[in-house]
C-alpha cells in the first residue's frame, strides 16, 4: 500500500462553464512571463492557433478583460494581463495548493501507511 498517492484538481467554474483549469493557468502565466501570445505559445509548446482559442474563449466568457494588447509597430507588440486577470491566477494558484495540501493531510488520516 506505500506506493499509492493522491491526486486532486481544482478548476473555476463561471456561470455554470469551466472557465479556469490548470491548463488555462499554465497558459496565462506563460502570457504574463513572456509578455506575448506566439512567445507563450512557444514556450509551452503549444500552436499558435490553440493557444488564440483557448485565450480567446476565456475573454468571450470572462466577466472582465483578461488581455492587454499593445499592437506591433517600431518596437514589437506585446500582450499582458490585466490586474484582475493577475489576481485572479494569484487566487487560483492559492486554491490549487490549499487544496492539494488538503487532500495530503487527508490522505495521510486515510492511509497512515502509506505517507
């Protein structure tokens, strides 16, 4: 029994639709991180197109402005969070390890040979 662990996930739901998962935050980090869609896009290696999508159906459903766009031009254009989209992956990366931590104590009461 020492080989079992467990596994939990947390997501954000709004209006009743996923809204935010870990693969949506991975996302937005990589956005904030690297301070442009195509740079993210590389660095999670991901198409350029999928991660459009996903951004963009996250705005369509978002109940505020998730992007700060600064079109190319001399300098390059970039794209940012907004700080309600900063504060809302700073709550979820909260969540995430209030929850996992969690499940670990839990675990542990559940399974004491197994930690």
């Amino acid at each position: 029994m020492s080989e079992f662990t467990v596994r939990s996930k947390a997501w954000l739901e709004y209006k009743g639709r996923p809204f935010l998962g870990d693969g949506r935050y991975r996302l937005l980090c990589a956005v904030e991180q690297c301070g442009s869609i195509n740079a993210a896009a590389r660095e999670l290696d991901i198409s350029y197109r999928k991660v459009w999508s996903q951004l963009q159906a996250m705005e369509e459903s978002a109940p505020f402005p998730l992007l700060k766009r600064r079109i190319g031009g001399k300098n390059g254009g970039a794209t940012r969070l907004t700080e309600e989209a900063l504060e809302l992956i700073k709550g979820f990366r909260q969540l995430r390890k209030q929850v996992n931590d969690g499940a670990d104590r839990c675990f542990s009461e559940c399974f004491p040979g197994c930690s």
